[in-house]
C-alpha cells in the first residue's frame, strides 16, 4: 500500500551538508523601481525573488557578458592567450571608438591591443571599440561573432537570449531576459574564476585615457566585485551585480531604472534585502536515513531510505515555519532490495515556492529470505497480520 508519513522539522535540522539547493520563485512582497529583476543564489542557480525575470528585453552593455564569455571559452581552450594581440580595424574605431560617441577605451586603428588589456577595457570602460576588436579577432567579422553568441547562448540554456552585435547597441534582435543574464553571470564566476577578478577592478587607464568602472555598487558595498552595467534610451538603467558575504554569494540583476542614482542604490538595497531575508536551512545529509521502511520477506525487517544528495532549501525564516515534509512510498517493501534501489520520493512543501520532490533509494542491499525463512514469514503473517 502507499503510504505518506509527514517528517517533523527536528528531524530537518539534523542534516550536516549542503550540494544540492532546490531553485524556486517565490512570491513575496518586496518590489523594486526596476522593471525587470532577478536575485539569484550564485552556488546553485536557485531563483530567489524576482519581477518580470523571464521577459525579454534590451539588455544594453550587460550583453557584453557574452562577448567575455566567448572570449574566456577561447582562453580556457587555449586557442587564445592572454599575451595575444588583436588588431583594431577601422570599422571597430568608427562603430566603437572616439567618433562613435559610445563608451570607448580609445584604441588606435591599425594598433594591436594585447588580449589582457581588451578584458579589462570591456569591463572597466565598456569599451565598444574593444568588443568589436574581440568579435573580428575570434570569428572575421561582428555578424559572424554575433551568431556564435546567440549559438553559445543556446548552448549554456540562455534560450531567451539572441544576439546582433558584440556590444550591446540597440537593436531588435539584441535581447535578454534577466534571468538569462542572471545565469551568464554565474557561468562566468564558476567557470572562469581565474579571469573574474578583473571584474573587481575600479579604474583603467589605456592609450593615456584614465577611466573608472562604471559599476557604481563597487563603491557604495565593499562586498560587491563584479559584474557589469548597461544603459540605453530603449533599456533604461540597469546592472549585473555580484556580492559575497562570507560563504554567501547573490547575483543580482536589475534593468529599466529611469537614473543611474536609482541604478546604484536599488543594487546595494534590493543586495541588502536578499543577504538579510534568505537563509539556506539543511533538510537532510546525502545518505542519512529520511524513514525505515518496513520490509517484506527480506533478511532484515527494514531498510533506510536514504536521499542520494545532500539536500538543502534557500527560504525566509516565515517559509521555513510553513514548510511540509513527508515521505512516500509503497509499504511493505518487496525483498530482493537492492542499495541505490528507488523506493520512494521525499516530498517537500514550502510556502510560495513549487512542491519539490526528491527520489528516495535504498540505504542499503537487503536480501530476499530463504524458502523456510519466507514460510515462517507467512504463518506469521497468517496468525498475527501484517
């Protein structure tokens, strides 16, 4: 028979780990002058809170993510290195540099600019001139880099995001979700984590030209070291945050503010918000036992059931009073039982966020009784029930 057994919250704060985070997105009432927002928890991808996060919209500057990315996947292959030099085409001057009244990191055309000094030109001064020196580099032309963007794109589950340029200029088919920017953010902190820090970095001079990052959260939140900002009259404001606070970290992303001000203290407010209002609690340790479950003709009378990862849930405090755990499956258990075996799912109920539900296995291998020991097994059963 099925059976559903609820599992008390004591029995949630035995667990010892954290690998695997159950993502959801939850309702609650906080709001944001920014018109499209997400709050990301960075180690597990799990949603916190977000406004609007799966809509398309233009994502200016904050598309060049992609175009670093690119650029990292090409460094991490070795097909690049960082002492690599690039040349400067005239159309990455003219669309880029100091006539195309964008943000520039003044490149000379015909100079050629070593691949380091690139990286840091895109992030400090969201340098067109340098992105499109980039896109030429990598793949011939803009509108070839472009197409590989939107194809990389694809590939890392960014499926909202299509790309026309390296840049981020406006155009109809630049376009973004900030949940898919959310994502890029996190590919980037965990999968190049040697080159994340010149995200960190506050001012950049090149060419004679002094200039200063402009992420405005890496001068108001000491905790804040990357990512970037964007802005266009058809996106409005916005930004790609990240922040650690001790073993912590949120990717934040806001866009369609109406002021840089509004920009920089939405970032530090909305980072504040998220660090104070969610806590990761552990629910249960990979391998320790959720319920024993009662086994029929085996050689032993129960066996564990066990989760096969470590497993935890980010949540407010008011959340975590409402959630439910419970456990199902069908009971007795039939010996021959394999360890590893799936039993039954752990169910989990929490407030504002989907119900999650989680394979429960066999903690171990149980064998099946001999004949005697199975004819003694029914004469009990027959004499005394079940």
């Amino acid at each position: 028979m099925k059976r559903m057994k609820p599992i008390l919250h004591r029995m949630a704060l035995a667990a010892i780990a954290l690998v695997a985070i159950l993502a959801a997105r939850p309702a609650l009432a906080f709001d944001t002058t920014a018109q499209y927002a997400v709050l990301m928890d960075a180690a597990t991808g799990a949603v916190l809170w977000e406004k609007d996060g799966d809509v398309r919209m233009h994502p200016a500057s904050m598309s060049k993510l992609m175009t670093l990315s690119m650029l990292f996947d090409a460094l991490k292959s070795g097909t690049v290195k960082l002492t690599d030099e690039f040349p400067v085409s005239e159309h990455a001057w003219r669309a880029g540099g100091t006539t195309s009244g964008s943000s520039t990191m003044f490149a000379q055309v015909g100079s050629r600019i070593p691949v380091e000094v690139l990286i840091q030109g895109i992030i400090v001064q969201s340098a067109n001139d340098g992105c499109i020196t980039v896109a030429e580099a990598l793949k011939g032309s803009e509108p070839e880099f472009a197409a590989a963007m939107t194809e990389r794109a694809k590939e890392l589950g960014l499926t909202d995001s299509t790309f026309a340029n390296s840049t981020g200029w406006p155009d109809p088919n630049q376009m973004m979700t900030a949940h898919d920017l959310a994502r890029l953010a996190r590919h980037i902190i965990y999968d190049f984590p040697e080159y994340y820090h010149y995200f960190s970095e506050k001012e950049f001079t090149w060419n004679g030209i002094h200039q200063e990052n402009r992420n405005p959260a890496l001068y108001l939140d000491p905790t804040v070291d990357g990512l970037k900002t964007g802005h266009t009259e058809a996106s409005g404001f916005g930004l790609v945050v990240s922040a650690k606070r001790g073993d912590e970290r949120l990717i934040l992303v806001l866009n369609g503010m109406p002021t840089n001000k509004a920009r920089a203290e939405e970032s530090v407010r909305v980072l504040d918000w998220g660090f104070r209002s969610f806590k990761k609690y552990q629910i249960f340790a990979k391998g320790a036992a959720v319920e024993n479950a009662p086994v029929w003709q085996g050689t032993y009378s129960q066996v564990p059931l066990v989760a096969g990862n470590d497993v935890s849930l980010i949540m407010t405090p008011d959340q975590r009073k409402g959630m439910k755990v419970s456990v199902n499956y069908s009971s007795p258990v039939k010996a021959p039982i394999a360890a590893g075996q799936q039993l039954g799912t752990l169910r989990i109920e929490v407030p504002d966020k989907p119900v999650q539900e989680i394979p429960l296995l066999a903690g171990a291998n149980v064998d099946r009784l001999g004949i005697f020991g199975r004819a003694m097994n029914a004469l009990k059963h027959m004499i005394f029930g079940a």
